[in-house]
C-alpha cells in the first residue's frame, strides 16, 4: 500500500507547475496589450 501523499505528489506539482504556467502566459498578454495601448497613444 503506498501513502495517499506519493499519489498526491505528482498531482500537486502538476497543478502547481499549470498556475506557474498561466500566470507567465496573462503576463506576457498583460505586456503585449500595453504595448500596443502605448503605441495607440503615441
């Protein structure tokens, strides 16, 4: 019988891995939609 935290693991660090993942995509978004905003008013 293996502890319920080995089979949690990998699970935990998936979902913490895809958080990581979206919160550098909305960043890279957040920059590009200011750029374009500052040349809008340039």
């Amino acid at each position: 019988m293996t502890p319920s935290w080995k089979l949690l693991l990998p699970a935990l660090l998936k979902i913490q891995h895809s958080e990581a993942y979206n919160r550098k995509k909305q960043l890279q978004i957040h920059q590009k939609n200011m750029e374009c905003t500052q040349a809008h008013f340039e």
